[in-house]
C-alpha cells in the first residue's frame, strides 16, 4: 500500500477525511451558468471545490477556514504574506461534485 493511501486510511479512523479543493490565484474570475454570468471576482481567489459522499458542513467549514487562511498574497515588501482578505480581494467558489472523481486502478 503506497503513503498516501495508508495515511487517507489512517485519517479515515480517526474521522478526519477532509475537503479537497484546487485554488488559484486570479485577477478576476466569473461564472457563466447557461449563458448567464452569476457570479464575477475582481482580484482574489479562485476556488474549485471536489464534493463527494461523506462530506459535511463541518468539514466545509474547515476548508474555508484554511483556504481564506493562506498566505498567497503579496505584501509591500514582495513577500507573500497577506491572505486574502488582508489583501483586500475576493473569492469565487465553485461547488461541483464533477469536479470529484476517482481514477480506477488497474488489475
């Protein structure tokens, strides 16, 4: 059993899966649903969340928690260390359980 696998295990038995999320770093973002934009970003965060069966409230919470919590922003002496609010941008989340799927291995 490869590292990762035993320590999502591991985790599992102690209840703690978490939340998986790609985030990135955007001068602006927008969502068009059906050729209707409903929702749009200046500079911020851009975050696409992977939802699949087990997840909860309190799980989301911790995300979001983590993720407005990161120091990917530039501050006046270049050094990355403002989150996102302390940088004054937003953030745009995409909630789709597409976005979740699972590669099957090979026998």
């Amino acid at each position: 059993m490869n590292h990762k696998r035993r320590k999502k295990q591991q985790r599992q038995q102690k209840g703690q899966e978490y939340m998986i999320a790609l985030v990135q770093r955007v001068l602006s973002a927008s969502m068009v649903v059906k050729g209707e934009t409903v929702g749009k970003i200046g500079s911020g965060l851009l975050v696409l969340l992977g939802v699949e069966q087990g997840d909860n409230e309190q799980k989301a919470d911790l995300l979001c928690e983590q993720v407005l919590g990161y120091h990917i922003f530039s501050d006046e002496n270049d050094k990355m260390n403002l989150n996102v609010q302390q940088a004054r941008g937003s953030s745009c989340w995409w909630c789709r359980s597409l976005l979740w799927w699972r590669i099957p291995r090979k026998a």
